[in-house]
C-alpha cells in the first residue's frame, strides 16, 4: 500500500499536556495553555464550555496558533479559545473544515489536507490512540519521497510530460498529489524519442480571449490508418481560446463533424451557462456544409476560416492534435501497446495533457483555468501498464482466481474508476479495486503489431486544402484534457474536468486484500460545544475485529445477546448429524437524531439466510406490508377530522416471531460458549435474516391485534381498525413500524399500553417520518413530502447545483427506443429511475416522466439519461413541494381520467392517466402504458376509465374498512364524450366489439350507480399530467390541482 508523503511519529501514549486531540464533536479549537496562543485576545463573547460530566468552563481568551513542521509550511490555527481548567488540547473537526481543510479519518490514523481533496498529500498526520485520534505537535516528519515513486513514474503518468516541467511542478506545488521526487534532466525517454521528434516552430500568436468559449478551435484528425477497437478512423477536437481546455470525440466517418459539434455545443453551454460566440477552423467540407452553415447562423455563432493552404492561422488546433499525438505515441511505444488502442490513449492522453500546467496560462493548467480549480493527479496510472482486476463473488466460483490480469487504458469518469482491458478477450472492466504494476508491460517490442510511429499519422486521404502540419511554437506546447461521456465501446468520447474522488479510487494493495472495503466512514457531527473527546469519532464498524475494540459497540453486543436471551431466541445444543448450519453475522449502526446526533450505537445479530434450501428450511416467505395509498389515505382522513397520529417502532420485531421448522446457526463471533463451543443455535425464534422471519413477525403482530378485538381490513392486510359508537382506533403496520390513529382515544392509549407490554416497544410520539415520507402538522392541515430524499438524490447523482427548470418533460422532444448512442453505465440509469420512482411516492407531478424514462431501462440511450437528468432539475427547483390534506366541507372521493393516442412511438401504444383527491389532495395516481394498442381515441379513453374504475373500487372499500361513508357516486371527469357515452349505453357497438370484456367493467360500475361519469374541458382536465409533456402554464395549473405546494408557502401563511 502506498505510504503518505507526510507521516507522523507513533507513540502508544497520550501526552494530554502538548498533543492534541482531533475532536469532530467540538466546534472551536480549545487548550489551557497560554504560551501555545499568539495575538492574544480578550474573549468578550457568553460562550462557555460543557464538559463531558456537565460542568461548565469559562472562556478567557481567544488567540491563534501553528502547528509546526519540518518544512516551510505550517498549519495556522485560527480563534482558538483558552480555557482554564480544560485538561486537553482540542482540535475542532468543524473549525478545520469550515477553514477550507479536509479531514480523513482511517482506522489507525488522521489526515489533515489543506486545500486538497483527500486523495492528495496530507500536511499533517495523526495517529489513533485507543478511540482517540492524535495530534502531536512535535511530530518528526519522514522522507517526502514516497516509497517506490520516481521521477521516471511521474513522467510516464503524466502523459511523458518534459522533465523540466515536471520539476517546476514539484518546486512550485502546481498540482495535487504530486510528491516531491529527485529528478535528473540528462534522462532520456525512448517513448519521447519514439513519439515527440519534430521540425522547428512558427511563432505562436499573442491574441488570447477573455472568457470562456469567445473563441473555439477545431480541427479533424485523420483518418488513422489502424482502426481503432471500436471501429473509429478520425478525431475532432474543440479548444477553448480562454483556457486551452480540450474536448475530444472520435468518429467513423469525417462527415460526422457537425453532429459531434451540436453534442459539443448543447453541452458545454449548458454546464458553463456560457455561450459560443465564434468557431474558428480550416476550409474542410466537414465544416463548410450547408447545415452546418445554417446552424451557425440560427444559433449566432460567426465563423472565421483559415486562408487557403496557410494551416498556421488554425495553429491551436492544429498544434493540439499534434501535441495529444505525440504524447499518445509516446505512451503506446513506451508500454509497447498495439496501435488498436490509439483511441483509448488519445483519451488518457488528454485527460493526462489537461491537467498539467502552461506557460501561456501563467503556469497553470487549463482545467484549473476554465475550473478554478487545482487538479489533483495522485490517482494517476501509467497507461498500458499491467494491472489485476478484483473479480467479485458472485461472478467467479470457490475455487476461480479472484483477480483478472489486464491492461490499464484509462479513466471511466462516468463510473469513477479505472479501465482496464483483458487483451486477450478483447473484453473491458471498470473497476475501482485494482492493483497496478506499473513497471511491468503486457507486450514485448518484438510482439507489437505495428512497427513505427506512423501508425498514427494521418493516411493523405485529399488532405483537405493540401496543408501540411502545423508546427509547434517557441514556447511549451500546449495542454489540454478531457473527460469521456460516452461508451468508449463505440469510440465516441466527450472530456470534462470531474476528477475521481476519493471514495472511488483505492491505493495499491495485495491482489487477496482488494475485497475489503476502503471506504471512509465518516464520523457524525455534532453541534453543541461539547468536548466529549470519547465522542470523537462515530464510525460503524466493518466487521466484528474492528467492533470488538471499541467499548461502545462491545456494549451495544451485549444489549443484543441480552435482548436474545432474554426472548429465548435460541437453545444451545449438540450439532446434528448431517446437518449444515447456517452461519451469521454482527451488522452495526450508529442511529441518529434528525439533528444528526447520536442516539444510539446498535449491533445486530443477522442470521444468513441466502443458506437456507426451500422446503427443507422454509415454506411460505409472503408477508403483507401496508400500501403506501393507505398511507395517504389516513393522512388525507387524519387532516379532515384533525386525528392525531402516533407512531411506534418495534425493538427485533422479528425475534417475536416463532418459527415452524428446525433451523441451526452457528454461536455469534464473541460470545461462543466456553463449556461447550461445539455446539450450535437451535433457533426457536425467527432472527433477522432467516427467509420466513418478515411472515413470522405479521403472524405474530396480527394475533395480537385481532385478540385485541381489531379487524383486518380485507382490502390492505396490513390495516387493523377496531370501531366502538362511531369512534375509531386504527393500525397500519409496516414491518416493524407502526402508525396509530383515529378518534377513539381511550382504545388507541389502551392498545399502546398493550403493544409496549407485550413487545419491546419504542414510542416515537408525533408521526413525521414514516418510510421515507415526511409529514409535517401544519396549520392548514398535513403536509407530505420527501424533502430530504430529493436532497439526497440529487448530491448523490453530482446534480444538486445544476440549474433549476420548470417542467420535467421538454414537451418538443419525444423519446424514441433506439435514437442516440448508447450508455455504457446502464445500471447507473437503472439505479437513477429507481430513485426517482420511490420519490414519486409523494410526487406525482414527475410521475409521468419518470414513467417513460422506465420504459427504456433495458437498453438505455444517452438521449434518455439527457430526459432523466431535465426530472432532477425540476427536482431541484421544486424540492420542498409535497401534498397538502387541509380541512375541507365534503371529503368525498373525486377522480380523472385521461389517455394520450398512440403517444409512445416505438410501440405506438397509449397512456393510461388517473389521479383520485380525497378532500384537497392526491391520493391514487396512475400514469402507464396500455398493453394493447387501440384503434381510436374513444377506446383509448374507454380503457383508461376503466381502471380509474378498478381504483375506485378498491379505495371505496378502503374507505368502507375505515368506516367512512360511501354512500356516494364517485364523480370521474372524462374528456371524451364518446368514452362517457359509450359507458353509459350498454347497447354494443361494431366499432368496440373487439374491446376485451374486462375493460367493460367501468361500463358496470356507471350502470350500477357507483361511478358517474361527468365531461370536463380539456383544459381541466387534471389526468393530463399524467399522459404527456405539457407546457408551463397547463402543467403548474394541474400541479396545484393535485394539491401540491411548496413548503415555505404554507410558513410564510402562518
């Protein structure tokens, strides 16, 4: 494993008068010693300091401080309280953060980076103490050479960067996490001998533009004469003038210049929020057609061409191509890697070019220009150096070799990794658990399937005006990068400037260690002023080594071995013969406040039951869980008749549950017994874990309840309702949490009591968060939202500072199953769609998007994520709008319905739309695909009413369950007079006698007087969010009828 650069001596022992203590819990920096402050204040604040055992200490004075290091640099400590009486120095967490450092927490040490991401140099390193992380300020300081990095490595990762200006960059600490390493300029490169030789250069021009995309270059490089491994021949390149930034994307056919333009165009403007005011490039006829002409024009870009046969005048794109050509032959030759793979190293190569400083910026980089940001290149890897691949468990068998050999050909920043190739399947991997040998080389010279550097050039096709290369200035040639976006699979590539972070990248390690796990476990912060230094640091553990040093989490084990013995969960006895048992596991977590303090530290006992063989071990595994319209439903019922609403949470709700077959488990790692360690776990009751534990739970809950004189509600299994004179007590329960309401409040205190009685109960007072869903009492009634998930979403997606839009849907664009390229990272779609669907819970107005976005799970394109990505930025503008269920006159059900024709146009199927209020709001929505197509608009819309029908049906007997009255017609609003009357007449029509017979229930319903169909407008028709894209105005005037709202609204109303 790599060594930091910086690392601090270790001791065993805690010197509490001169070490300092790294304290996430504390909010300011603290000693009691005097000489450690300079610039002494007096501290006229009322701010005291709480102990640990609840004295209060006063502050006298606040000053400033520096950690000391053998080199130049200091860490300056800024408002650092004195405390008379404080036994400790404190370092606060907080402070440093909000200084602009970052703190790493590892199992056995502390890194503090200044104005770095974590995967750079740390300037100062601590070490771990028992639970304590340590500072010591006297620490010793190691070699800054880091073990086993040279300045020859260094050259090979940056793309054979010059060896003066790697030691510029080193003097001048240009870039993150490049260490400091002896160099010698005499060295000579055979890879820059193979691939940088060139004439004498043309002066360079002195013009240089002032902001961001004023000026783009472009040139078209090729064609190559080796096809590259996904079929391409050409590269085109964009060059910002302002900051020399490059985009790179590689292409079949020169004629394909202009569409990679438009990608190009829609979206670097939209990530800059800048636009392009001119393209500057040669007279190719990739750039002189007339739709290429005519889109400039629409779009107000001016065009300046080069002279004819003078290529000097488009010298930044020229030179760019040449420079990204001679770094790439030079990484080829140097790794002896066949010249198939020319795009891969294009790719590095710019990725690499970018991130290095020019003298033409001020010796900055062009993605620090156009960024502002310093780029950070320790996770750098020489390109088509040998590497091993981690193969996971589920995709080799026991006895499969666990890594994969392969070779490195760059950098997937779509799923923050590393890329690698297994040369001889052809096939690719994207990975985070690697281990490189960058010494090592797949190919010898002799096996390489090209035998010069002119692999690369390109083949005189016309060569477009006759031109002849551009040479390089005077001056260091230029450097550029970018980032891919699209499959590299088809050869297509587009380069930003996101940089691996580092819960994404991993540090070389033995191949057999690569399955553990790096990431870091970030402590909870606390916001009191409290030094509570054994508070310090909150990190779950890995596994139960880690557990078993810390008190806390030993404790929190023996809670649950107490609570397990306590509910004689199991009975110690002599294995059987031929009998496996299954093993378990401890699963920790720290639980929180919704201030993000700790509550409690707690350890589960988990059985594995992925063991467990069918019918031999189990049977029946269905347990009912309560549907989240019932939830709405008793919201929407709880803010008509100002309910109150509890919830409560069962402590190992699964260990009540008994089970009905025999099962053995292994004794719990650290608490075998010592008189007989043989022996194993008959289980009696069912663990978590164990395939039938969720049935075994409802079994036991629903006996309870129903001996409790509840009845299960036959249309939701997981609703319990007892009614006594008109008054009610209702239970929802899902899984182990439960939620309490109604108006018969002797019978729901009654029925708690018992619950706490006979289960371990936990009361969590006032419902506000349930499954996701957070309900908050407001005065107008109930708000329901998912605020929280939706910020969630969006940070953990890289979307929560994109800019906000106003619809979720572009209604000028349709999706189309196979338009636009592929996606390489499908399952990152699949697992955003998702997201989005479970936000949809208290969102209808994305429904329908995200509906459609659904459609293309199996193979997605990058047109859908472009669609997917427009829902998360509706999403952040709306992200405090929910579902308000005020106090209404009449709280009866009302519906819509509505269907678009033939709107899907891959299968030219319709959309079934429905939406049912009880009172002010949402409580049913539907947006879906009808499985058939349909002859007109009139069956469309017929299809559609009835399963609002079938809705109808099933809320009424929910409502019937929770014995409110029915005694009504539902009123649903239909825009189709034709579907009405067809509804209405039970004569049968030649032109609907091939309407299957199920979808003539609504036909029933109406007949029977349950549903009354009623026209509307189509402009009030609600159901319409639900079956297409609609325009601002028609969209928020549907919301609203939905009765959403945004948050602060109803504050500010207060």
């Amino acid at each position: 494993m790599e060594k930091p650069a910086l690392a601090a001596t270790i001791r065993s022992k805690i010197d509490y008068k001169e070490d300092w203590i790294v304290d996430s819990g504390c909010s300011n920096h603290m000693t009691n010693d005097e000489k450690k402050l300079q610039d002494i204040d007096e501290y006229k604040g009322k701010r005291v300091v709480l102990t640990a055992n609840n004295s209060r200490l006063p502050i006298s004075h606040i000053g400033k401080t520096t950690l000391p290091r053998n080199d130049s640099q200091k860490l300056q400590l800024e408002k650092v309280y004195l405390v008379p009486g404080l036994k400790k120095n404190l370092l606060s967490v907080p402070q440093l953060t909000a200084a602009g450092n970052y703190v790493l927490f590892g199992p056995e040490d502390v890194s503090i980076f200044q104005q770095v991401e974590v995967i750079g140099t740390p300037i100062v390193k601590g070490r771990r103490t028992k639970s304590v992380y340590v500072l010591s300020a006297e620490s010793a300081y190691v070699d800054k050479t880091r073990k086993n990095e040279t300045a020859d490595l260094w050259h090979e990762r940056l793309g054979h960067v010059s060896y003066n200006k790697l030691k510029v960059m080193m003097k001048k600490h240009i870039l993150r996490g490049l260490p400091q390493v002896d160099i010698r300029t005499d060295i000579v490169c055979a890879g820059c001998q193979f691939g940088k030789a060139h004439q004498l250069p043309f002066k360079e021009s002195e013009h240089q533009s002032q902001t961001p995309l004023e000026l783009i270059h472009s040139d078209v490089f090729g064609p190559v004469k080796q096809i590259s491994l996904g079929g391409m021949k050409y590269m085109v390149t964009f060059i910002d003038d302002f900051s020399r930034y490059v985009w790179v994307y590689f292409m079949k056919e020169k004629s394909e210049t202009f569409t990679k333009f438009k990608e190009f165009k829609e979206k670097i403007e939209s990530e800059l929020n800048e636009k392009i005011q001119c393209l500057r490039t040669d007279n190719g006829k990739e750039y002189l057609s007339t739709e290429f002409t005519t889109y400039l024009q629409e779009h107000k870009i001016r065009r300046q061409l080069t002279c004819p046969n003078t290529p000097q005048q488009n010298g930044v794109a020229e030179r760019k191509n040449r420079h990204l050509a001679e770094t790439c032959r030079s990484m080829l030759h140097a790794k002896n890697v066949p010249g198939r793979f020319w795009a891969e190293c294009m790719r590095t190569a710019s990725y690499v070019i970018n991130r290095l400083p020019q003298a033409k910026l001020g010796f900055i980089s062009p993605h620090e220009k156009l960024r502002k940001i310093k780029p950070t290149v320790s996770h750098l890897k020489v390109f088509g150096c040998v590497c091993y691949v981690f193969v996971p468990d589920h995709l080799r068998s026991k006895f499969d070799k666990k890594a994969i050999r392969c070779i490195f050909v760059g950098y997937d920043d779509a799923r923050k990794g590393w890329k690698c190739c297994d040369p001889t399947t052809g096939k690719c991997h994207t990975s985070r658990n690697v281990v490189f040998d960058e010494a090592s080389s797949w190919w010898s010279p002799q096996k390489i399937e090209f035998s010069e550097p002119r692999d690369l050039e390109e083949v005189s096709e016309d060569n477009k005006e006759g031109k002849a290369p551009a040479p390089d200035p005077s001056k260091e040639r230029d450097s550029s990068t970018s980032k891919e976006k699209s499959p590299w699979k088809t050869g297509v590539y587009q380069f930003t400037s996101e940089e691996l972070r580092p819960s994404q990248i991993e540090v070389d390690e033995p191949v057999q260690e690569i399955r553990r796990s790096t990431r870091q476990r970030q402590p909870n912060p606390k916001y009191a002023n409290t030094a509570l230094v054994d508070e310090s640091i909150q990190i779950e553990p890995a596994n139960y080594e880690e557990a078993a040093r810390s008190p806390k989490w030993k404790k929190a084990m023996e809670e649950e071995i107490e609570a397990l013995n306590k509910n004689q969960t199991w009975d110690l006895v002599p294995k059987p013969k031929d009998v496996k048992p299954i093993s378990c596991k401890w699963v920790y977590k720290v639980k929180t406040r919704p201030d993000n303090s700790i509550e409690r530290y707690k350890a589960r006992l988990v059985a594995r039951g992925f063991s467990q063989q069918y019918g031999l071990d189990y049977e029946e595994t269905f347990s009912p869980v309560a549907k989240i319209t019932t939830v709405r439903v008793l919201l929407a019922l709880a803010a008509n008749k100002s309910w109150k609403l509890w919830q409560m949470d069962v402590k190992n709700a699964f260990l009540h549950g008994e089970l009905d077959k025999d099962i053995y488990m292994e004794q719990p790692r650290g608490f075998e017994s010592k008189s007989h360690p043989e022996h194993v776990c008959k289980l009696k009751k069912a663990l978590y874990g164990l395939k039938q534990a969720p049935r075994a739970w409802y079994g036991k809950i629903g006996e309870f309840l129903i001996q409790s004189e509840f009845t299960v509600a036959p249309s939701d299994s997981s609703l319990f309702v007892k009614e006594n004179q008109g008054k009610l007590a209702i239970v929802l329960v899902y899984v182990d949490d439960l939620i309490i309401t109604g108006d018969y409040y002797e019978e729901i205190e009654r029925t708690r009591k018992n619950l706490s009685i006979r289960f371990h109960m936990k009361e969590l007072g006032e419902l506000k968060h349930f499954l996701g869903l957070e309900v908050e009492h407001v005065k107008e009634g109930i708000f329901l939202g998912q605020q929280k998930y939706a910020k969630d979403l969006l940070q953990r997606y890289g979307m929560f500072d994109c800019k906000p839009i106003s619809t979720p849907m572009d209604p000028n664009i349709k999706l189309r199953e196979d338009e636009g390229k592929d996606l390489e990272d499908t399952t990152m779609y699949r697992q955003l769609v998702g997201s989005l669907i479970y936000l949809t819970l208290s969102r209808p107005d994305i429904t329908y998007a995200v509906g459609v976005a659904s459609r293309y799970m199996s193979n997605p394109k990058k047109l859908h994520l472009d669609a997917v990505r427009r829902i998360l930025r509706y999403v952040k503008g709306t992200i405090n709008f929910g579902i308000l269920y005020k106090k209404v006159k009449e709280c009866k059900m009302t519906g819509y319905c509505d269907a678009d024709y033939a709107g899907d146009y891959d299968t030219r199927r319709s959309t079934t739309g429905y939406i049912f209020s009880l009172g002010s709001g949402a409580i049913s929505w539907c947006s879906k695909r009808q499985p058939t197509i349909s002859l007109s608009s009139t069956e469309v819309e017929y299809r559609s009413a009835a399963s609002a029908a079938q809705e109808s049906t099933w809320l009424k007997q929910l409502m019937e369950d929770l014995h409110q009255p029915t005694d009504y017609q539902v009123r649903l609003f239909c825009d189709n007079l034709s579907a009405i009357r067809l509804a209405e007449n039970p004569v049968f029509h030649a032109r609907t006698k091939h309407i299957e017979v199920h979808y003539h229930y609504i036909r029933e319903k109406v007949l029977q007087g349950e549903i009354k169909m009623i026209s509307t407008k189509t402009d009030e028709q609600v159901a319409d969010i639900f079956t297409k894209s609609l325009s601002k105005p028609k969209f928020e005037k549907f919301r609203e009828a939905l009765g959403m709202i945004c948050k602060s609204s109803i504050e500010r109303s207060r």
